[in-house]
C-alpha cells in the first residue's frame, strides 16, 4: 500500500478533477507485477493502468491481489466502472485504504467485488495509509463532503509581514527558488483565483510556468463591476500552450461589457451579494459544480481580507523573506479585531527553508474535520 501511495503521488498535477490514486497488483507469490496511477481526466484509472502493466510484461492476475489507495468505482463517468475491470481480470482480493466519498461510488465499489466473490479488505480510518489517501485528496473529499473546493490562500511577504511597499513595489520580495515552488502549488490546484485588484495593479497571467507541466488550472477572477480590461494579460494563451477557461464572477451588469469579455473567451457568471459585491459563499459551491477540488488563492489583501472574514479559508501557503519592509501593504485587511478571540486560529503542517526563503503551510483549526467526521 505505501508503493501504491508513492504512485498516487504522480498524479497530484495530472488527474484533475479525479482523485489522485495509486495501484499495485500483487502476484500470489508476492511480487508486484503491475504499477499504475490515476491519468488525466478521460484517461485510464489507477486499476486499469495497473491491470495493463501487468498483462503488457506477460503476467496472469488471476488469483492476485490488488493494493489501491481508494475505493474503486462501479460507474460509469469518464470512464467504464474500475471495479468491473477487476472483475473480468479474475483477482482474488482488493485491498482498499480508503472509501470513495463519491455518492455514486461510496461503498457500491466495494459491495460490487464482494458480490463478485472477491474478497475485499477496507482499511481503519484511523490506520496510517487511510489518512495518508485522504490527505492526498483533501479536495476531492472536500468537494465531495462539503460541497465546495478545498481553498488555499497563498501569501508572500517580508518577515514583518508586508506584501508590497507603500508606493506598490512588490516584485520580487521571495526569490526565484520560492516564486518556482509557488508555481508547483499551482499546478496542484484545479484553479487559481484572483481578484480585480490584482488584475489592473499587476495584469498577471497567473498560469503555471514550470518546464514540466502537462496541464494548466483554470483562472477565476473575482470582479464585481466587471472591469477586466479586454487587453488582460489572463486571456493570453496559458505556457506550453495547454487549455484553461477563465471565469468571471459579477455583481453588476453591463450587457457590452459582458458580450466583450465573452468574446474574449471568457464565461461569465452573475453572483451577486451583499454591498454590490459578489457572493463569495457562492462561488465555491459554483467552482464545485464545476469540478473545482483545490482552489489557490492568490489574491490582494482586500480579497484576503474577505475570504478570511467570511471564513472561507482552509489553508494558508505563506512564503517570508529574510528581510523587514516597514510600513507597507499587509498580507490581508482582515482587521481591525476588538478581541483575540476573534483571531483566525491556525496549526502550522509545516515549515521548510525554500531557497533563503521560509515556507509556512498552516490550516485553519477544524477546517479539516470533514475528512474525520464523514462517513467514508
């Protein structure tokens, strides 16, 4: 189950929006005789992938068992039912680490092997290869569970805490090895976010520029009076080429405007909420209908500020330059708070020099429940 779990991590770039899987098929004797991980969306599944390896290095699979790293499924999506898969290749065992939290799936998998005469060994919650699964797919479960995306905010700012200089100079506070690693957490997402301010201060093309990466995340931009220049650098085609959407979330209308950015290619959506901005809340259950399992936020400290007051926030990707930068903008005009108890209250995953750099990785405390708590 550990290698299977190494293989799952392949797909943390590539799946999007399936969950990232691992598989091992396992001969009688003890060898593993066929490897596969989750591909892009469309593709084969971990168990497939795996069943073929095997079969295409001349192994038989009957009577051998299989370590996946999450329930396989019984329906028909992108793809025909994994489970039937390993049905018609006669295994004799599956060992589960987790159960799918998918309403369509959600112990069918299982029950289908079993009925199948294939004996079937669902793994404790609580054991380490069933966190292990879950944490890899925290957005998956998160948009299964709870019906929107798993949000990661990502800041980077001096030590005492300042993104940008009093005048607007911001670039670049983190070096090249932090600005590189920020781009992998990019990758991961299945969308990036960013709000209007950020689009006319920095005209960003916010897509992922690593030299190894098959598939770019869309872009959401949160702009209440749509005043998305039609020259934005966003509507640029993504590096290496690949396809990306980009959605505009409003709250006004403006029927030329709108017809404008279409024409753009972009597709726009009418949200509106309280003081004539757009619905946060909203949008995340929009992103999740729309596959959306990991958003990265990157965005100025206004948007900060209300993502963070409206408690949308699961986790915190937050970069620190060994330097002070004084007065300046903050990472989020969260504040003022009258009260301490009315702080965000995190626990730290993580902390790592990156380059000269410090990356913090925190969550905000109880965010993750959902993982725990379910039923899965």
């Amino acid at each position: 189950m550990d290698r299977a779990l190494a293989l799952a991590l392949n797909s943390i770039r590539l799946s999007n929006p399936n969950p990232r899987v691992g598989c091992v098929i396992q001969s009688k004797n003890g060898l593993a005789i066929g490897l596969g991980h989750t591909q892009e969306a469309g593709g084969s599944h971990a168990e497939v992938v795996a069943l073929r390896d095997a079969r295409k290095n001349g192994h038989d699979t009957a009577g051998a068992t299989t370590h996946v790293t999450l329930e396989p499924c019984s329906h028909h999506g992108r793809t025909p039912p994994c489970c039937d898969a390993l049905i018609e290749a006669r295994v004799a065992k599956v060992v589960v680490a987790s159960a799918d939290p998918n309403p369509l799936v959600a112990g069918r998998g299982l029950a289908r092997l079993r009925a199948a005469g294939i004996e079937v060994e669902l793994l404790p919650p609580e054991s380490e290869p069933a966190k292990a699964s879950r944490e890899l797919n925290i957005g998956f479960f998160s948009r299964m569970v709870r019906g929107i995306p798993w949000v990661r905010m990502k800041m980077a700012a001096s030590l005492d805490g300042t993104t940008a200089l009093d005048n607007g100079v911001s670039q670049w506070i983190t070096g090249e090895p932090a600005r590189e690693d920020g781009h992998a957490w990019r990758a991961r997402a299945c969308a990036v976010l960013t709000g209007i301010g950020t689009v006319l201060e920095d005209d960003p093309r916010l897509d992922v520029r690593l030299p190894d990466v098959s598939r770019q995340p869309h872009l959401v931009v949160v702009d209440s009076d749509l005043k998305t220049p039609l020259t934005a650098r966003l509507f640029e085609p993504a590096n290496g080429g690949l396809p990306r959407q980009v959605w505009i979330y409003h709250a006004a209308l403006d029927p030329r405007k709108q017809v404008a950015l279409q024409e753009r290619g972009a597709l726009l959506t009418h949200l509106p909420g309280a003081s004539n901005k757009v619905d946060l809340q909203a949008v995340l259950r929009d992103l999740a209908k729309r596959e959306v399992n990991e958003l990265h936020v990157e965005a100025g400290n206004k948007l900060n500020g209300s993502f963070l007051r409206e408690g949308l926030v699961d986790e915190l990707l937050l970069y620190l330059a060994p330097m002070l930068l004084g007065q300046g903008a903050g990472m989020s005009n969260l504040g003022p708070l009258q009260r301490l108890q009315e702080a965000v209250e995190l626990s730290f995953s993580s902390a790592d020099r990156v380059g000269n750099d410090l990356r913090i990785v925190a969550r905000v405390r109880g965010k993750d429940a959902f993982l725990w708590s379910s039923d899965s």
